[in-house]
C-alpha cells in the first residue's frame, strides 16, 4: 500500500469514526417521548388539543393512553412510566398526592364540567327533567360503575341527593366508563343515562335533556399533574402550560368544558357527602 493509500485509507476510517460519534450523539439527545394518562372523556377534545401542542413543540412525542380515571391512578400507583396524569375528577389526584406519588407543586385544575341526564336521540324518553324521573316510569337507566369510574361516583352522588337511588337502583344499567354509559343510551339499552356534559357535548346520537344541580354532587373538576414515573418532566411542565393558555381554555368551550375555580380549597369545603 503506497503512503498516498494509507493516508487516504485512515481519513476514510477517521471520517465514519466522526460520523458515528455524531450520530450517537443525536440520539442522546433525543428527548424522553410524553406519556399521558387521559380520562375517557378526554378523547374528543384531545384530538383536537394535541396537534396543536404538537405544533408548538416539535421537539416532543406525545403518547396518550385513554382509560377510566380511577383505572389509569391505579395504573400509576403499581409504577406505570407514566409523565402526565389528567383524570375526570380532582380527587383522583389527591389520592395520588396523599401517598406522594405526584411531584410537589404540580397539580393544577384547568377545567370543571357538569352532570347532565341524556337520552337517545333516535328513541328518545317520555322524560324531560331529572324531577321527571320521580313520577316517570324509567325501565333501565345507564350510570358509570362507581367502582371503575369517577362519573359513576359523581352520578351515584347525584341520585343519592336527589332522593332517586332508592327508587331507581333496580334499573340501573353499569358502564365500565363514560363511554360505555354513551353506548347504553345511544343502542337503546337504557332509556336515559347520566354522564358528564363533555361526554354528551358532540355525541350525535344522545341529547341532554337536564343538568344536575351543582349542589347534588361534588364539583367535577379536571386536572392534572405529573406522576411520580415521569421521565420527561420539562414535558410534563410544557403540557400543564399548555391546558392552562387562553387559547386551550376557549377551544375546551367546545367539548361541554367550564371554567375551573382556581380556589381549591373551597370547591374542597362544598362536597357533597354521597
């Protein structure tokens, strides 16, 4: 091999050396992907919500896992990696905060909703209020399970204060989740159900025939915060930001959201005991 060869032989090795080290080190520097745990009843607005957030942070990946609240705080509870925690009732991040398994200074409240009475839209009830249901006869009602759901909980809260538990528990038809409480009513296999507005809001083969008084159940706020798993925490911090802005909060209009109290400590003094 002549001295020319040689040369050229070592910057050939010595260049694809230097394009590796580059290469790994645009790896490293990819940052963690955004895992988030969204309530059920998150989904319509997200598809909507998260191309923007995206659009602003190009840098990040965004990972949703959908579920029921309590489900997915369970899930964070036994360690899922998981960074941002946004369930369909406040309390759920208490629970979380009690046991210290979210970051300090974290949990926000951007977003409240209210309970409403739905029937189909193809067959509706002889129903027009929730009064009505004291003197209408209901065959089959659809209401969130109270052990797998927070809009079950919040429900059973409602129809306890209203005096309809009694009367009604015979008829009860459980969802899984708020979802399913839509299927029940939209199929036919309930007459009414009861849901969050943001579920309703959209859904073309339900209407809202009543809102539940806001003194017949706890406030149903939505938050959120970061998980004791998170990786990506200057992620999580971005999203938070995000649910916060202007913009964010006039598109939750949209989907049946209301503005949160900031106040959390009085909304806390206003619950309802089921």
């Amino acid at each position: 091999m002549t001295r020319l060869q040689r040369i050229f032989t070592s910057l050939v090795i010595l260049t694809g050396v230097a394009m590796q080290l580059v290469t790994t080190s645009v790896v490293h520097a990819q940052p963690e992907p955004l895992t988030i745990a969204a309530a059920n009843s998150l989904r319509d607005a997200f598809r909507k919500l998260l191309p923007l957030f995206e659009a602003q942070h190009k840098e990040i990946t965004v990972k949703v896992i959908y579920g029921p609240s309590q489900t997915l705080r369970k899930q964070i509870e036994e360690g899922a990696p998981v960074d941002v925690y946004l369930p369909s009732l406040f309390e759920e991040i208490d629970q979380l905060e009690q046991k210290h398994l979210v970051l300090e200074g974290t949990k926000r409240s951007y977003a409240a909703t209210s309970l409403v009475l739905i029937t189909a839209t193809a067959l509706p009830a002889p129903v027009r209020s929730v009064q009505d249901l004291h003197t209408v006869p209901v065959r089959r009602i659809a209401i969130g399970d109270p052990k797998t759901s927070s809009v079950g909980k919040v429900a059973l809260q409602f129809l306890k204060h209203s005096k309809l538990d009694a009367q009604l528990k015979s008829q009860y038809v459980y969802g899984q989740h708020s979802r399913a409480v839509l299927d029940l009513v939209a199929n036919g296999e309930a007459e009414v159900g009861v849901v969050y507005q943001t579920d309703a809001v959209g859904h073309s083969n339900v209407r809202i025939l009543d809102t539940a008084s806001p003194d017949s159940h706890n406030p149903v706020r939505y938050g959120v915060a970061t998980a004791w798993t998170a990786k990506n925490i200057s992620g999580a911090k971005d999203f938070t930001e995000f649910l916060l802005s202007p913009e964010v909060q006039e598109q939750l209009k949209q989907f049946g959201f209301n503005q949160s109290s900031s106040d959390v400590s009085l909304a806390q003094r206003k619950e309802v005991k089921p």
